[in-house]
C-alpha cells in the first residue's frame, strides 16, 4: 500500500466548486501557485480560455458558445486585458418542460495582466464558431537583436 499526501487546500477548492455548481455560480481561481493568479470574482459562468505565446505574439482563445458578437467586449487599459459578456438564457417555452438544465447562462468577466513586451496599440480581436481569439502582438523595440562584439 503505497502512501498518498493529503492536500487539504485541494480539498477545499472541490468543496467550494462543488457549493459553486449547485448554487449555479463560478470563481476565479484564487489559491496560491494557480496560473495566472486571478482575483476572487463572481460571475455567472466563466468561458475556459487558452493562452500561448509565439515569437511575434501572444494569443487568448476563449470559449463563449452561444455567446453573440455583440455581447462581447475587449478591453485594453493600464496593463489589463479584460473580457466581458452574456450569454442569453432562451426564451422560455411554457409548454417545453425541461428536465435538466446544465448549461450556464448569464454574465461573464475574465480579465489578465498583459505582459510589457505587448503592443497595446495593435491588439486585435476575431470570433469564429463560438471561439473569441484576442492576439497580443508583441512590440518591435522589445524583441532582442543580437550585437557582434568584436575581439581586439
């Protein structure tokens, strides 16, 4: 029998997840050593997102399915990336009678520190097929050069 640590912090955050569900309510990750560190946030529902990095740039991909173009804002200021929303519950139906219910509807708000290398300025945004992409290109005077240092 092999012996297992016991992460009691761990076990905390499924209780809290766990209330969170059923009281139809989502946090943002607030535990020490969690990526990206965000403040304590209610919201309605919160999108998963992926962020990379590339050479020229940084990329976010959000996931807002079912989530109109209009109903989302991108916002760049003081070094904050911000993302906000709502998706729309449908209209009820007085003859549909649902028997579950597991999609999350309402607002939405993620927001991120944007690294000092990013051009503010040319941030950009596209939304295909339920995927918000928000490119971060980095800027030009932050990208290294090399210097040949020559021996005499």
């Amino acid at each position: 029998m092999s012996l297992v640590h016991w992460d009691h912090f761990r076990d905390l955050e499924d209780v809290s997840h766990r209330l969170n569900r059923l009281f139809s309510r989502s946090t943002l990750p607030t535990r020490e050593g969690s990526v990206g560190r965000e403040s304590l946030t209610l919201a309605d529902w919160t999108p998963p997102v992926d962020i990379s990095e590339t050479p020229k740039e940084y990329l976010i991909k959000a996931e807002v399915p079912a989530v109109a173009k209009d109903n989302v804002k991108v916002m760049v200021q003081d070094g904050v990336l911000s993302i906000r929303g709502e998706r729309k519950q449908e209209t009820e139906d007085k003859y549909k009678k649902y028997h579950r219910v597991e999609r999350s509807y309402g607002s939405f708000f993620r927001s991120f520190a944007v690294p000092d290398d990013v051009d503010d300025a040319a941030v950009n945004a596209d939304f295909t097929e339920g995927i918000l992409n928000i490119h971060l290109p980095k800027s030009k005077k932050a990208k290294p050069k090399s210097i040949e240092v020559s021996v005499a």
